[in-house]
C-alpha cells in the first residue's frame, strides 16, 4: 500500500524497540500506530543454512510478516460475537519508508509512555499484583476464545496499555503459525493444547503457576 507521503522517512530516526528480524519505529503521520521495518543485517562470511536461505528464496525473511496477516483474517472471520478485543495488535498493512517496506501495526500505549511494558519488564519488577494477574487471565481467555494461533508467546511479546478505554494486556508479537510442524492449524484442540504447554512453560519466570484446568494463573505461593 502506498499514499501520497510515500516514502516515509525513517533513516536517522532510532527505533523504539528491536526483534530478530525487525526494527519498530514510531509511525511519523499517525500517533496510534507502529512501522515494523524488516532488519536485513549484511551477510557474514561464514556461510549458514538460514543465510544460504536467505540468498536463494528472499521470502523466507517475510514469513512472520504473512504468518501474522494470514491468522490475524482467519481469527477476524471466525471469531465468535462474544469474543471480546482481539488479543493482539491489528496490522492494517504495509507502507512504502526510506528503510524499505514496513509494517503498520497498533500502537499499544500506557500513559504518557511511547509504548506499554511488557509482560517480562512486569514480572522483573515484581509488579504483577491480583489486578495485573486478572487481566493477565482475561487475555489468556481472549486468546482461547479466538483459537488464536501463535507462534511465541513469550512474556516480551506482551505489552500493557489502555485500549479502546480499558487496560489490557495485548500480544503484539508472535502471532500466526510458523512451526515446523503446524500442529496449531490442524485443529483448535491441539492449538489449545500447544497454548497451554506455553503458558504454563513461562509461569515459572513470571513467579506464577499456570492451571491447565481452570486455564489461567495464579499467585505462586
């Protein structure tokens, strides 16, 4: 997608946060968005399997960026009426920068803060009082009502903010399934399941425990 201030400029700005594969700028135009720039590092000498990838299919750097895309209109179309806010970020699309092509994302807010906390920067902090851990909770219930399919949900892929009025935790990374093995696409059963194992895997870090039963967290001790 292209408009009329094509293409954004970005070169000499610094980016508000950065991922294995992607830079993420403020979007210059609209204050409630993000640009997600992918990061094409120079190739090194030393020769890999994923850098012979990279040379010979120049997508495979794009897989993320579809995966996110592609669950994020399969989860629009078959989330129920009573679903609630979609539990991650919304991409509207790519837009034409100086840096090349990018990704124009939600921005999650919390204050007067450029972006919200993480879900991990909480926990360092020892944060993550009964309140923080209900919506926490409401989030996990979000995911399972949109039988979203993730591929990391890893505490920094969760951010804080006020949205649409509430505060919610939002999953602004790691959205679609890229595995190997696409076990969560096969069924909404075995998506639940492979949700579960994650979040119960992180709960530790978090100083919490996970309950596969009643699907949610709690206080460690």
């Amino acid at each position: 997608m292209s408009h009329g201030d094509a293409p954004l400029r970005l070169s000499g700005i610094p980016p508000v946060a950065r991922g294995a594969e992607r830079r993420v700028y403020l979007h210059p135009l609209h204050a409630d968005r993000l640009l997600k720039v992918l990061d094409v590092r120079p190739p090194r000498r030393r020769l890999s399997l994923r850098r012979l990838s990279r040379a010979v299919l120049s997508s495979v750097d794009l897989r993320s960026s579809r995966a996110e895309q592609a669950e994020q209109a399969r989860a629009f179309l078959r989330a129920p009426d009573d679903a609630g806010a979609p539990p991650f970020s919304r991409s509207y699309g790519y837009v034409e920068t100086d840096l090349g092509w990018a990704l124009e994302v939600e921005r999650i807010t919390l204050g007067n803060r450029a972006l919200g906390p993480t879900l991990r920067t909480l926990a360092e902090e020892k944060a993550l009082d009964a309140p923080l851990i209900a919506l926490l909770n409401d989030v996990v219930g979000r995911i399972d009502r949109w039988n979203l399919r993730a591929s990391d949900l890893n505490p920094k892929n969760f951010v804080l903010g006020d949205r649409g009025g509430e505060r919610q935790f939002v999953l602004v990374d790691g959205v679609g399934d890229i595995h190997a093995i696409p076990v969560r696409s096969w069924s909404d059963r075995l998506n639940r399941l492979a949700n579960g194992h994650e979040f119960r895997r992180y709960a530790s870090r978090l100083g919490l425990r996970w309950d596969d039963h009643r699907r949610s967290f709690a206080p460690a001790h």
